[in-house]
C-alpha cells in the first residue's frame, strides 16, 4: 500500500493515480542488468577497424603514456598498418552468417539465456542487455536505452571475472560517464570480480573435465593462458596476476589434480615493455622442447570466444607449439554461453542484486 500522499501508478497504465489527466505516462520501474565486454569492430575491413583501434588504444587505461608522446605514433604509424593486418585475423574468425564478431553473436546468446534464467527468478522486474566498451552498441546507448524503457536502477556487469585496469575499470569508467549524461540518473551498481566464485570454478572445471573425456591420448599438461598486461602495473597495485594465480590453483583443486599439472601463463603481448610472464606463446614451445608433446591451452580470463583465443591461441599460439616439435594442441573453448556459466553469472547477478528486487 502507497504511503498517505505518495503517487502511485495505475497497473497497466502506467499513469500516476493522483496526477492531472494531461500528466505524461510514467513507465512502470524495473531494473536493468547491463553486461560489458570488450568490444568488436563493427567489420573486418580498413576503416572500421581503424575507427575500432584508434578508441581502444587511446584509452588511457590500456595505454597509459602521454597522449602528446602516444597519439601522433598511433594515428601515423601504428593505424596506418595495424587495420590491415587486423582486419585479416577478423577476417579468418568472423560470423559471415550474421555479419559479426563471433564476440558480438556469443554475447547476444549470452544476453538471452542470462534473460531467460533471471527471468525464472525475478519475473519480468529485471531486464538483461549488453554493451560492449569499444565499438557498438556503446555503454551510452544502451544505458540511454534502459532508463528510457523505464529502469530506474541499473546493475553494471563487467564480463570480466578478474580485475584489471585495463578491462573491469575502463568499462566501469565508460558507465559513469554515461550515467553523468542523465537528466534523472539510475541507481547504479557495479559487479566486483568473480575469479572465485564457486560456480565459474566449476564450469571452468567441467569444460577441462569434457576436453579431457573426448581426447583419445591424455594431454600431458594444462596451459591455463590469460591475457597479460605490462609488469609495471602490477607493480603499481593492480590485482590482476594475483587473481589469474588464484584461478589457476582452484581450478586445480577441484579437478583433483596435483600440483604442477597447470601452467599459467600469458598473452597478447604489445610494445616494448616488460609483461607478465611467462609469455603464453614462448611457454608451450618450450614445453615441446622439454618433451611435452600433447598439451590442451584454456583461456579462463575470457568469458567468451573472441579473436584472442580464435585467432591468437589456435593460431599464433599452436604454430609455435607446432613448430617446436609439439604433436597434439587442445583448446578448450571459452565458457561462452554455456548453462553452467550462465548459471554462474546469474548466481553473480543475484548475489548483487539483492535489496533491489525481491
């Protein structure tokens, strides 16, 4: 029961009782759950990877020297080259069907069973959408979007499951900015990360559990690859090693598996600098070299196929590993939108939402 001169709104009308016949149609609240990742070039052709590249390597959270010292190289340089070859690593992983990303067509099937499964619990209170941090659909549309069709609070999800500046932040960053856009701005949450919670451990550890089953010759080892970033920001406080470390070893454990049968290391090294090591690529030709001739590489940092791991690891990655003598390569697909991540995401969700919806 509304409070002694409180508004309330008429069901189905979304009309406010008490206000004058002329009053605008008020929508009924909900709250909206956004999801993020990365981002995807809208196609694999010149300018829109050039227009995809210049927003992603000019934010400062990926790349983070002076803008004066940066951004002549990048616009000169680096984007008179790099939209090209780019373009032709999309061009070997990209959706022709759909004319997209795999990125793109695994978040939109991401999008729909996170709906459906949240819908099982809350109703039609909450409403799922995603956006992506670079390129299309921006943060700014889509939270444009879901104030407009009424969601007065809005829980922000980074598909993230460890921290980092580079990928949690710059997405949260892009949220507040578009929340500071708003006339009548939305409660706003942000999800933490989740590298070990529960529920991602254990999809984690069925998607090794099914490799392992259909493979006729064991792998001798797990190469658990995530994405790298230059030493120096961890050295300035970011958590992000610690976290990847950490997945490593519960993921270890509950597969039963001992210590010293997961190898973790990273990727997707660019420029000059020092990155986390061991560098994913050097790592699996040494195993190679060291006798180690059928390994399996799973990328638990990605929570979803994206050209790092269909291009970079079951290219770049497995040539090298092939190249140094290596005789079995095994990817074990990202978790993608599988039911036992989407569970785990939902479990995140409600865990977050709560006090919000009943």
């Amino acid at each position: 029961m509304a409070k002694p001169g409180a508004e309330t709104i008429n069901p189905g009308h979304g009309r406010l009782t008490h206000a004058p016949a002329d009053h605008p149609p008020v929508k009924a609240a909900k709250v909206g759950v956004l999801i993020a990742n990365l981002g995807t070039p809208d196609h694999y052709s010149y300018r829109p990877m050039r227009r995809y590249l210049s927003e992603f390597l000019s934010d400062r959270r990926v790349i983070d020297y002076p803008a004066w010292k940066w951004q002549p190289l990048l616009q000169t340089v680096i984007l008179g080259k790099r939209p090209f070859t780019s373009g032709a690593n999309y061009k070997l992983i990209w959706n022709h069907a759909e004319n997209e990303s795999p990125l793109m067509t695994i978040t939109k099937a991401q999008t729909a069973k996170l709906q459906a499964t949240l819908a099982t619990r809350f109703g039609d209170q909450v409403m799922v959408d995603f956006c992506m941090r670079y390129g299309n659909p921006s943060t700014e549309s889509k939270v444009q979007a879901l104030v407009e069709v009424g969601c007065e609070k809005i829980l922000f999800f980074p598909l993230y499951p460890h921290y980092a500046g580079a990928t949690s932040a710059t997405a949260n960053d892009a949220f507040f900015r578009a929340l500071m856009k708003q006339v009548r701005q939305p409660a706003a949450r942000t999800v933490p990360e989740y590298f070990d919670h529960p529920l991602y451990i254990e999809a984690l550890a069925a998607s090794v559990r099914t490799a392992w089953d259909a493979a006729e010759v064991k792998p001798d080892v797990l190469v658990a690859s995530y994405h790298g970033m230059p030493i120096r920001y961890l050295t300035n406080g970011d958590p992000y090693h610690c976290q990847c470390q950490k997945t490593s070893r519960l993921l270890r454990e509950a597969l039963g598996w001992g210590p010293g049968t997961i190898d973790t290391t990273f990727q997707s090294v660019f420029g000059p600098e020092e990155w986390l090591k061991p560098y994913t690529v050097k790592h699996v030709a040494e195993l190679a070299r060291a006798g180690k001739k059928r390994i399996a590489v799973v990328a638990p940092a990605f929570s979803a196929d994206c050209i790092e791991t269909l291009e970079e690891i079951r290219g770049e990655i497995r040539e090298a590993f092939e190249a140094a003598g290596g005789e079995s390569f095994t990817y074990i697909p990202c978790l993608n939108d599988e039911d036992a991540h989407i569970r785990a995401l939902a479990a995140v969700v409600g865990d977050n939402l709560a006090g919000w919806v009943d």
